[in-house]
C-alpha cells in the first residue's frame, strides 16, 4: 500500500527519494509525492500516476535540500488527487509529514483542530496530523530543544488506528522524527546518513544496517545520530542489524519485470528455505523453534492461517501435516477467523504465514490466538516484520526481497518449508515411520532441479497463453492435494491478467459450476496423485464433451486423449507436487497478463502488502 522513503544525510536528497520511490513502486499507489527543506523553506511537489510523472516535474531540480521525505499514496480516503497526495502541511506551512496507515478517529481530531482554527485542503485523515503537531508546538511554552520532539509525540498519542510517520519542520532544519504504530518503518544507518523506509528494499542499495521500530517508539535523527525514544519520551537503545538481503536482488537483472524473474529465482530460493532446515542423511533442523515432544503429544490441532498466497500455501501443506502427525489441521482466511470465535486453547498450535509480515488481518488474528492462550509461530519472509516481532517463534523463509505484486517465489518458499516442519515435528514426535520420512526428505532436496527443468522448457505455456488470452473465464480442476494449486493458479491468474477465473475440487463440479461449460471455454486440469488421477481424467471427459479446451499439468503417464496440452512436470511425491505443479501455472498467468500488455507487476488496485483491514 503506501510507501515512505527519507533521507538525512550530506548529500542532495531528491535523487535518493525519487530512486527509493521507484523501489516502492511494488507496493500499489495512485500518486505521489516529497518534500525537502531548503534553509528555512519546505518545498512540496505532488503528482498523481506513477513516479516518474514526480520525476518528470518541473522544479524537481530546483529541490537542493539534504533532508526530504517522499511518499507513494494508495488512496483510502479521499481520491487520487495532488490535495490528497503526500507530504502534507500544516496551515503555517511548518511541518511536513508523510503517513502510512488510516487514522481512524480523524473525524474527531478533524473538528477539533477546525475548532481551534485550522482549515483543510485535501479529503484525508493524514491533514490531521501536521496540524495537531502544530497545535502542540503552539501550545508548548518551554522553548527548549526537545520542543519538535514533544509536539510529534502529543499528536501521536491523539492518533486512533496504524501510523508510521515521518515529520520534517522549518524550524528544525537538521532533524527529522519518526513514529510508528501498526505499519512498518525502519531507519537504515550509515555514517554521516540516515535513511528512513516503510520497506528495506527502499534503502537497500544504501545501507544494510538497519533499526526496527516497535510500536509508538519515536526516534530523532540527524545525519551523524539517530536517538530513540519510548513513548513516553525515555530514552531507549536500540540494536543495529545486518540485513542480509543483497542489493541486486532487487533489481531486475536483465528480466523484464520483477514476477518473471522471481519466478526463474525459484530453483535459487528454494535450495535457500531447503538448506537452512535440511541436510542430507541428517534430523531436520529448526534451531529457532523450541517445541518439545511433550508439547506436540499434548496438542488437538494446528491452525494455519494467513491471506491469498499464504494461505493457500497453508492448504497446500494441510495433507502432509495430518499424514505424517496424525493431528487434524484447519486452515482459515486471516480475515474470517479473526471474527469467527475460533476453538483454540493451549492445545493448539497457531501457524502464521505472511510473506511481507505486515498483513493486518494476519497480525490480529495472531493477536487474537495469543490472547487465547495458544503458541504462535509465524512463517514470514521479511526480517524483522511486526508478525516476527508478535509471535512466540519465527522460521524465516530466505526467499529474498519479493517485489511482484503477484507471490511466486514467497509462495514456493513457504510450502517447501512448512513440508520440512511437518517432517521435523513427526521426528520429534516419532509419529512416521523414518524410512518414509527419509523418501519424502530425499524428494525435497531433489527440487531445485525439478523446478529448473520445468522453467528450462517455456515455449509450449507461451504458446497456450496466446490462444486463450482474451478469454472471459478460465476454470482449474484439481482433486487432492491438486486442489489448492489450482486456487493458487487461479488467484495468480485474476490478479495479473483480470480475467474471472475459478477454481474447483474436480468432484464438484457436477455439483453446480459445470452449468457454466460450454463450447470453447478453456479448463486447466492438475493431475499429480495417482491415486486420484482416473477420478479427474473422467471430470475432464465431462468437460471435453461440453466443448471446453484443456490444458493438463500433470507427473502421471496419462494418454493425450483429446486434451488440447498436456505440460509434463517432474514426478515427486504427491505431498510436495505443488511446489512443482504451480510452476507452469505461475508462468501461464505471467504470459497470458504479458501478451494482454498489462503491467504484471504493478496491477490495477493492488498493494504487496496489507497493512489495513
Ligand atoms: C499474492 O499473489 C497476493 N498478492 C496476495 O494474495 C498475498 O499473498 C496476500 O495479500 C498475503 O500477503 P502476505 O503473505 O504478505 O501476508
């Protein structure tokens, strides 16, 4: 959703705000905007669209200062429009605030402040914010140094809802203040520099140190300090971390967008999520877990729960968990769990899985299940994401930075290592016989290769996505663990191509959807269990007879009967095919959205990460 990028330093901020801007490009917005100080003057420049309409502007050049923020806005209230873009002023033009999350009572704060004199201009509960740190610096009668920094936090502990902010005042032409609640921001460190990012790849090619923020912490930074403050102004210390991430890994290196080449970074990163976890003729390894025998024998059940991706990587998992620890599993939607009351106690074990770690549904729901009494592990991608940060564990899922809008790697990443967790609890458990345990680690480490064959062979999928491009509706089938790959390919489909697209357990298709076959509509089949494989092929003679055209993914030997495509995939055991079946899938999203011309890393109306309800 939104993004904010700030710069502190020696050097001229402009071209670090705008390239940090480019960076957050990924995460959905309709405008954009920065503000830098020069002397003792603000200067603000706002455009809607992309950046590069910011880029383009006239007096973009002029902006010389060495201290800015900047922002890229996903409207939530009030429209797309250069009012309502970011940064916002205060009437006095004093200070300018950049701000990520929705204020909720600023309604309220709004007529209070109209009360007190103050007038707006744009439509947005971010206007409130400027204003009320003007009204408290108005108010304050002690003209000492720590005046800024009182006034940011009096309005702070005004705000209702999530916030990361970032403040810049005329009056304060070497300093800047943050504060974060809900929504993510970080200070990148360097010496003489100081960096601030709603998400690390914006500051990557800077600084690999980096402090997190907690809740309502406020930190003061100059370009050579930085000082943190709890919230009630105490000093606190924080420490610095190394992050690992590389550079490179977000750039494109050559590829045209970011979903194709993370797509071929599979056979990479999932060797990265296999390696951390599992060796060779060795016990699975989760050094950062600490669940003991005892503790698993006393469970009920696990709850996995996540949004989108992750959540059907969680139902793509649900059958090798129950197979091998004979404890049931439940899978919910983040959003529908949250509310519905769900049955957990101590018994239950709670798995979290968000790539970007900041998904707000996911976060209350994890809320919600510590509140109860539960064990919270969260399966997360992003070092240092408020999921890591609220749960009792974190196994991280080494995928590197995934900027694509449409998960591909994140996704592969957190199946393969959500397999490697139910194999490692049944060893602690002693609940599957080792020598199957020993088959099933042997196939794991066994697909990078798999996935680098299947990537090394593209052109057939090419072909397919230009005949049914401009499709209205596409429909997956899969039985078994099959089913979840085909919701996955369906998501991935709508999202990037906008075509309607469903997904069904090929059983019930009788059931109702097959009144929506007719002549010429194309279904994707998914066939990788043997033993539900003759059940599907009959679904999809029933389809053929209806005219539809038929694509097959599949690791079984089955005839090409009068299947349009039949793509074949590497065998592996049917409890970890998705990690293989969804490759063809993703890259059939990918070229269909490509020869629409659609941009498929940045589509219509959605975020990377969703940080509001
Ligand atoms: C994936 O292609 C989607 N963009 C989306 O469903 C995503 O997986 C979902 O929003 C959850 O995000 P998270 O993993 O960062 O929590």
């Amino acid at each position: 959703m939104c993004g904010i990028i700030g710069y502190i330093g020696n050097k001229k901020a402009t071209p670090i705000l705008i390239d940090g801007l480019l960076k957050l490009e990924y995460r959905g917005y309709d405008s954009a905007g920065i503000s830098t100080l020069e002397d003792t003057y603000i200067s603000n420049i706002k455009k809607t669209g992309r950046v590069k309409n910011l880029y383009d502007s006239e007096g973009l050049d002029n902006l010389n200062g060495t201290i800015g923020i900047a922002h890229t806005r996903w409207a939530t209230h009030g429209k797309p429009s250069c009012e309502n873009s970011h940064p916002h002023l205060d009437n006095s033009n004093t200070f300018a605030v950049v701000h990520n999350g929705i204020i909720e009572n600023y309604a309220e704060l709004r007529t209070f402040l109209t009360n007190n004199g103050y007038n707006f201009l744009s439509e947005t509960d971010t206007e409130v914010i400027p204003n009320l740190i003007h009204y408290y610096f108005s108010k304050d009668t002690k003209n000492d140094d720590g005046k800024f920094l009182r006034a940011v936090k009096s309005a702070c502990n005004d705000l209702k809802g999530s916030y990361a902010i970032s403040v810049i005042s005329k009056l304060y032409p070497n300093r800047m203040v943050v504060s974060r609640k809900d929504s993510p921001l970080v200070v990148g460190y360097r010496d003489n520099e100081k960096y601030i990012a709603s998400d690390i790849p914006a500051i990557l090619s800077y600084t690999k140190n980096i402090y997190l923020l907690n809740d309502y912490d406020i930190a003061e930074l100059y370009n050579d300090s930085v000082n943190f403050y709890d919230k009630n102004l105490n000093k606190i210390s924080k420490d610095l971390k190394n992050i690992e991430w590389d550079a490179s890994s977000v750039e494109k290196d050559g590829f045209d967008d970011y979903m194709i080449k993370e797509i071929f970074e599979q056979p990479k990163t999932i060797r990265e999520t296999i390696s951390s976890h599992l060796q060779e003729n060795e016990l699975c390894n989760f050094p950062e877990l600490n669940i003991s025998k005892d503790y698993l024998t006393s469970l009920n059940k696990i709850f996995i729960v996540a949004c989108g991706t992750a959540m059907h990587a969680g139902l793509a998992v649900k059958n090798i968990f129950e197979k091998l620890l004979s404890i049931p599993v439940e899978v919910d939607i983040a959003s529908e769990f949250r509310y519905r009351n769900p049955l957990i106690d101590n018994k239950t074990l709670m798995l979290f899985i968000s790539q970007s770690g900041e998904t707000a549904d996911t976060l209350a729901a994890l809320a919600l299940a510590k509140s109860k009494g539960a064990k919270t592990i969260a399966i997360s991608n992003v070092v240092g994401s408020s999921i890591t940060r609220e749960a009792d564990y974190t196994i991280y899922t080494h995928a590197g930075p995934e900027i694509a809008v449409a998960s591909t790697k994140a996704y592969t990443s957190q199946v393969v290592l959500l397999d490697i967790l139910a194999i490692h609890f049944a060893e602690v458990l002693g609940s599957s016989a080792s020598k199957d345990l020993e088959v099933l680690k042997s196939n794991l480490l066994k697909l990078p290769e798999k996935v680098k064959e299947i990537l090394s062979n593209t052109d057939t999928i090419k072909d397919f996505a230009k005949k049914i491009y401009n499709e209205h509706d596409i429909f997956f089938l899969g039985r078994g663990i099959d089913y979840p790959v085909a919701m996955e390919a369906s998501l991935k489909l709508k999202e990037i191509s906008y075509i309607h697209s469903d997904a069904y357990a090929a059983g019930e298709l009788k059931h109702g959807p097959i009144a929506l076959i007719e002549n010429g509509i194309t279904v994707v089949g998914i066939l990788t269990d043997s033993a539900l494989t003759p059940k599907t092929i009959s679904n999809l003679q029933e389809v053929m007879t209806r005219g539809a055209k038929t694509l097959i993914i599949t690791n079984q030997s089955i005839k090409k009967n009068n299947f349009n495509l039949v793509i074949n995939i590497p065998e592996t055991d049917s409890l970890i095919s998705p990690i293989l079946s969804v490759v063809p899938l993703q890259l059939l999203s990918y070229y269909v959205a490509k020869e629409k011309g659609l941009d498929v890393d940045k589509p219509r109306n959605l975020a990377k990460s969703v940080t509001v309800e």
